[in-house]
C-alpha cells in the first residue's frame, strides 16, 4: 500500500577512497543520519558503496570481498536503519554460494528489518566495468530476484541497480508490478580520456532516460551515484564519477539534482499521490497496445518484406 500524503528522501553521492568497510559505513552512517534528522524517511546509497569500485580488473582476489546476505555490511546498516527508523536502500557484493556472487540491493524497512533484495538484471562488460567477471544476473522468476517491487511502510519501492537503468522495459515492468517510485543506486563515470564535449553527451544522456523512465511510467525517480576519482589499480587511468545524483517527480521534473563532485545527501519532498493525478492526464496503460508487443521478447527483428 502506498503512502499517502508527502515523504521527504534522499539520496547519498559520496567518494569512496579505501576498502575499508568499517570507515566507508563510518562516512555513510553520519550523512544518512544527517538525512533522517533532516526528516527523510528513505534513504538510497550508491551502487557497491562498501568499497572502492572494484570492477575496473578482472582479479580472483577481488572476491574476497564479497559477503552474504546477512554479512557484516547488512547487519550495520540493519542496526543504523532500525535505530533511526528509516527505510534504506543498501547495495552490496553477495557471495550467495561459491562461485556464484551478484550485485545487490538490500532494503531495510526500519525497525522492521529486511523487507526484501534485488539482484542486478543486466549487468555490463565494458572497459573499466568489468562486471560479468563478478556478477551473476538476477534469477527472472526467483521470488526475490526479477523485476519485483520491494513492499515497505512508504510504499513499494521499484528496486533497479545501475546498467539496469538503460532499459525501458526494467522500469516498465516494475510499474507494471505496482511500484510507487523507481530506485537506482549507481555507480557511472567518465574514462578521463574522453573529452570534454563526450562527457557531456554522456552524462546528459544518463539524466535523460532515468527521467524519461519517471515520464513513461509516472513514477518519482530517485538515483543515488558515486562521485569522486577512482585510479585503476593496474593502470595508470580510472574512472571520473560523475556524480550527479536526483530525485524526479513522475513527470520527470527534477526535484533535486546534486553537484558531479559534491558530497553529501540530497533530499526531496515526495507527494506521493501525485502519481495517480500524473496518470489520469496522461494514460500510457489505458493506451498500451498489449496486442502488438509480442516482438519484444525477440533479442533482435530481422527485416522482412
């Protein structure tokens, strides 16, 4: 059941400089803290934000860094999330069974405890992300992987974790599922090689489809990114992140946008009925031609006379 009236949530853009986990959860408690004396009752951290990125190298040893479910990350934020009672979105490296490790969010739903997780659907293979060296896709039709919203105590939260954030149909679905609001924790930068007009089209278009996402589907949108320069630890280059963390209303109206290098959180007011007034206006399901969408689940159309 959503929630009525107006929520306040934030989301955190911070740098990462050690794999310390105990530091890095230092840094994190005291800005999400910051949040909830703020009056944010959501809180959304970055992708993987209990270490530095390590998807820039393909290394076995990068494992170790992987936990369970229930390992040391999930029970601190447990704790911080129960003490303040507020609902928080967490990302971790899952070790779930030997070779087999995902990306995933966890989310608290206060003094409740965990509510439920997310496991990373589409994951890149990229210079510097290296990802499918680590994780494994979320299971479509597992019950708590695939594309399910995350039921709390401000609502259901649409739970997707950054390269998922490209495609259209991970929103869509979610929205389908009955999601109040999509939630991305992220972790996206530049190759400092590339100059300055191309950081621009890129980081431009980040911002778009997210908020295209919001658009399509009426839904607020919140993206939580890193911020911040990472070296790669082989190579002389890295990787720039470009920060830029929002929170968009379910127009796509940006109601707060943060700074590519500042640190912080960053908080919104939600009206959390403004999503049914959005989709009165604006009726995208009525008009769904569910019929002619059969092509969708074809990875490519051959062109056909």
């Amino acid at each position: 059941m959503a929630s009525s009236g107006v929520i306040k949530a934030a989301v955190l853009q911070l740098s990462v400089a050690s794999d310390n986990k105990a530091e890095n959860f230092e840094v994190c408690a005291r800005h999400v803290r910051g949040a909830a004396a703020d009056g944010c009752k959501l809180v959304v951290l970055q992708e993987l934000h209990a270490t530095r990125y390590f998807c820039q190298q393909e290394d076995v040893e990068c494992f170790d860094l992987a936990e369970p479910l229930d390992g040391e990350t999930y029970s601190a934020y447990e704790a911080l999330a129960a003490e303040l009672d507020v609902v928080m979105v967490i990302s971790q490296f899952e070790r779930r069974a030997a070779g087999l490790y995902h990306n995933t969010a966890q989310v608290i739903d206060g003094k409740l405890g965990r509510a439920g997780i997310f496991r990373k659907m589409h994951i890149p293979d990229d210079p510097g992300f290296y990802e499918k060296f680590y994780f494994t896709p979320g299971d479509a039709d597992a019950e708590f992987d695939g594309f399910k919203p995350v039921q709390t105590q401000i609502g259901k939260l649409g739970v997707l974790v950054c390269w998922d954030q490209w495609y259209p149909e991970a929103a869509r679905l979610m929205a389908l599922a009955g999601a109040d609001m999509l939630i991305y924790p992220t972790a996206i930068g530049w190759d400092p090689a590339d100059d300055a007009a191309e950081k621009a089209r890129q980081q431009d278009a980040w911002v778009t489809i997210q908020r295209a996402h919001a658009v399509a589907n009426g839904l607020p949108t919140l993206v939580a990114n890193r911020t911040g320069f990472e070296a790669d630890p082989a190579g002389p280059s890295g990787i720039q992140f470009w920060g830029t963390s929002f929170v968009a209303g379910p127009q796509g109206e940006l109601l707060v946008k943060a700074p590519v290098e500042e640190q912080g959180f960053y908080s919104a007011e939600i009206d959390m009925q403004r999503s049914e007034a959005v989709r009165r206006i604006w009726p995208y399901f009525r008009d769904r031609r569910v019929d002619a969408y059969s092509g969708l689940v074809k990875r490519w159309r051959e062109n056909s006379l």
